[in-house]
C-alpha cells in the first residue's frame, strides 16, 4: 500500500501511519490513540454491533449451459452464412478430384493403369475421413449433464453448468438456519482472515481450497438480537460477506443436513426472507 | 603494402642469413638483384621492428576506417518483420477454389432478416441483465464498505486497501464435457513451423 518513506523531514506519525499493513492493525490503533485526533472507534470502544465475517463460497460452472432455442438457430444461420460465404479448403478440393476421378474411371473403362501407378496417395480423401471418425468414437468424453436428481444438494458435482454457493446449518439462538458460513470477527484480525477463518472452522474446511477475491467485503446484513438476548452494549450483530471461488477440493462427500451446495434460484427455499434479501445483490449468476 | 611484405621477407631471410653469411653470399643469393640496392636499403641484421611508429598509427587508421563502416551499415533502418496475418496467402486468390453461392429464396432471405433482428433484441436484453446485476452488485459492496466505515476505521482502511496476492489471477474457463477424473491425456508430436524473424 505505501513504500517506506525515506525523507527525514516528515513527520513521525506519517511515516508510521503511511506504513500499514493488512496485519498491523493492531500496531497502527496503537499509534493513531496516540497522535490521532479524531473519534476513531477502536476494538477497545465499545459499538452496539457484534462484527461476524461470513464467506460466499462459489463454485463456478465447470461445463458450459446449453443453447436456449434463438441461440440454437442464430448458431445455424452463422454456421450456414460462414460456409456460403468461404473459399473451398484443400481438402474439399481433394474430395471433388477424387469424386470425378472415380466417375471418370466408371464411365471409360480404358486402361487406367498408368493413372494408378501414378497414385502415390492410397487413401482417398473420403477414406481419410471415415478414419477420422473412427478415431473420435474412440473417445469417451464424460457425461455433460449427470442426471436431473442424482446428486445430493449436498455434492459439489451438482448442476455442472451453473455456479453453486456453499450453505451451511447453524444453530442461531434456538433455531437452526441455513446460512453462509461465518464467525465472530475477533481483534486483532481484519474481516477477511474472519471469513478465512470462517471457511477453515467448517468440519470439511481443510479439503476446501478457496480463492478470496480482494479484501473488500461484498455485501453485509445486520440483524438485531430478540429482546431477551440483548445485553448492554449489544444490540446485534453485522455480517460482512467475503467472496471466494473454489479452487480444488477433494470431492469427499458433505454431511446432507448440514452442508448445501446450491444455484441462486435454490436459495429462496433455504435462507430466510431478509437474509436472502441481502445476499442475493451480491450473487452473480447470469 | 607490396614493398612492405618484400622488405619485411628480406629482413627475415636475412637475419636468417646473416649468422652464417656474408654480404659476398648475399650477393650471390637470388632474393636480392644488385648489392647496391642492398646498401641503400636498410641494415641487414635488424630485425623487423623498425616499424613501431608506423604501425600503430596505420592500425590506428584501419580500425577508424572499419568504425566509419560500421556507423554507415547501422545509420540504415533495419527491415521490418512481416506480420504474416496481414499477408493473405496466394490460395486465397485462385479461382478453383470459388464456391456456387446458393441462391437464396424470398422466404429465407425474410426469415434470415427477421433471425437477426431477434437475435439483436435477444443480445440486448442479456447486456441489460448483465448491467443491471453489476450495479447491483458494486451497489451492496458500497453499503458494505459504508457500514464498515461507520463500525472500525483501521479495519475499513484494511478492506480499502489493495490484495497483493490475488494478481496474477488465472482460472480456467468451462469446457464443453466435464473432465474425466485421472485421465491421461496421449501424448501427441508436432513439427513447429512458424517462422522466427530476427532482425
């Protein structure tokens, strides 16, 4: 973020403040109490807000969607308009020479032989392709869309073509909600390592290789605890989301009931009204 | 240059000659045409090192001269590498290679028009979704950051701050079929011909 200054003649809490860190937090708090004079809430002031980072954990599509129907047809008109507009390859030059050879050869049945010795090439152009083919069925790739209910909302290999968001069930006060994984942010740390730590903190955590995109949270949803709960100084709490992309992961198998990997339009039937609210601005699924 | 080499030669032969000769038997050798011309020219014995002022001077000059010649060859601008996609190859212009252009009928010439035209709306419905899900998207990141803000100042600089790790950033698309898990891919030779220019 700055490079070491050099200069003498700046003043010392420039220089120290110039100087941060992602993890100096905690040193630059110190110093601004010192030389700061603004109103600056530190982790020792007290905010009526409980701070949580949470992760928004997507695996992006790893096979491309299907046509929708004008794509289809627009994707034959260029098809057909590219071909009636193209010069003829080497090797439909060679198709058509091999065709009137072949009808030169039927209709005079002369001695053709010194052609044939001629013929260095065995294969004709239509042979060469028959053995393409031939070739290409010996590949067998893998199956696009495996199907419509075979996975578990739990397995990652859902919905291949589309991006999926990890949930998780916690239990919050007395209920158990479906949310994205998060955790109280602790001092000392930035939000980020929070929602590092929240993804780290998921019993499957450890096989998850994330991607974090940038320090910058993506969205954030504030909820007030019921009555009851609220003690002094606490009015609720605000989660700050985090997005990451999957990266690589061992494909072992989520417990159903309490992990969910799952496309935006799934989302209304796990994730409460409000929560959803929040969290669906920032989910991109085009 | 040619008078050089002769009296250079002269010079060795005769510091060869001179340990066992006299200038009777130099007379009589056939390198040397008259002893007067001997006389005149210069000693017998020394050995060619005569030559010191001339020489460094005349390498000197040589090497100014060769200088000269460099600076000349490198004033010339060097040529230009083709880009070889702007040169169309020589099939491209020969006349066998015309395709018969169909001749399309009323109905599909309307049909094609008409194609298009939806595919345009289509495309600009897309774009418009596509827009209006960034905003919203950047949107709740600018409340996020807001709301941070208003919470811890030291932890909103940390979020403002640049991510030093994420760039490079790579990532591969998604493919038609999904990848076959621990499949070896078969190894394939190829004979690289694209040509290196060097200038």
């Amino acid at each position: 973020m700055a490079a070491p200054f050099t200069r003498v003649y700046r003043p010392l809490w420039r220089i120290i403040t110039t100087t941060t860190l992602n993890k100096g937090v905690r040193n630059v708090s110190s110093t601004r109490q010192q030389w700061s004079a603004q109103n600056v809430k530190t982790a020792g002031v007290a905010s009526p807000w409980a701070l949580h980072g949470a992760v928004c954990l997507q695996r992006l599509p790893v096979v491309s969607q299907d046509r929708s129907p004008i794509e289809d047809e627009f994707m034959e008109l260029m098809h057909q308009m590219e071909l009636e507009r193209s010069l003829l390859s080497d090797h439909e030059l060679r198709l058509l020479e091999d065709a009137a050879r072949m009808s030169r050869k039927q209709e005079e049945e002369s001695d053709e032989e010194e052609e044939d010795y001629r013929d260095k090439d065995i294969f004709t152009a239509q042979d060469l392709e028959d053995i393409w083919e031939q070739k290409l069925k010996q590949y067998q790739p893998a199956q696009r869309s495996q199907g419509v209910d075979e996975k578990g909302v739990s397995s990652s290999e859902r919905c291949l073509a589309e991006s999926l968001i990890l949930l998780v069930k916690k239990d919050v006060g007395s209920q158990k909600l479906w949310l994205l994984p998060q955790i109280q942010w602790q001092t000392g740390e930035t939000l980020r390592q929070t929602a590092e730590r929240a993804l780290a903190s998921l019993p499957v955590g450890a096989d998850l290789k994330a991607t974090f995109l940038g320090n910058a949270p993506c969205g954030f949803y504030k909820y007030k605890y019921p009555k009851d709960i609220q003690k002094e100084g606490s009015v609720g709490a605000k989660v700050f989301f985090f997005k990451a992309l999957l990266s690589g992961h061992k494909h072992l198998p989520l417990e159903k009931n309490s992990f969910a990997w799952v496309k935006k339009d799934e989302l209304q039937d796990f994730l409460k009204p409000e929560y959803l609210k929040q969290v669906r601005r920032f989910i991109m699924a085009l | 240059m040619a008078g050089i080499v002769c009296r250079t030669a002269s010079q060795i032969i005769s510091s060869q000659a001179s340990c066992s000769s006299s200038v009777l038997a130099v007379r009589h050798s056939h390198w040397f045409t008259s002893v007067l011309s001997l006389k005149t020219s210069i000693p017998l014995r020394a050995e060619p090192k005569k030559k010191k002022k001339v020489d460094p001077r005349r390498e000197i000059m040589m090497k100014e001269r060769l200088k000269k010649k460099l600076k000349r060859l490198e004033k010339v601008p060097p040529e230009l590498i083709p880009i070889e996609d702007f040169i169309t190859p020589a099939k491209c212009f020969d006349e066998t290679r015309i395709r018969d252009a169909p001749k399309l009928s009323f109905e599909e010439s309307e049909r094609r028009a008409l194609l298009l035209k939806e595919w345009s709306r289509y495309k600009y419905s897309q774009h418009q979704t596509e827009m209006d899900t960034i905003e919203e998207a950047l949107e709740a990141q600018r409340q996020a950051l807001d709301e941070l803000k208003l919470e811890s100042e030291e932890l909103y600089k940390a979020a403002v701050s640049s991510d030093m790790d994420l760039f490079p950033f790579q990532r591969e698309g998604p493919s038609y079929t999904p990848p076959i898990t621990n499949y070896e891919a078969p190894e394939g030779k190829y004979n690289n011909i694209t040509r290196v220019y060097t200038q």
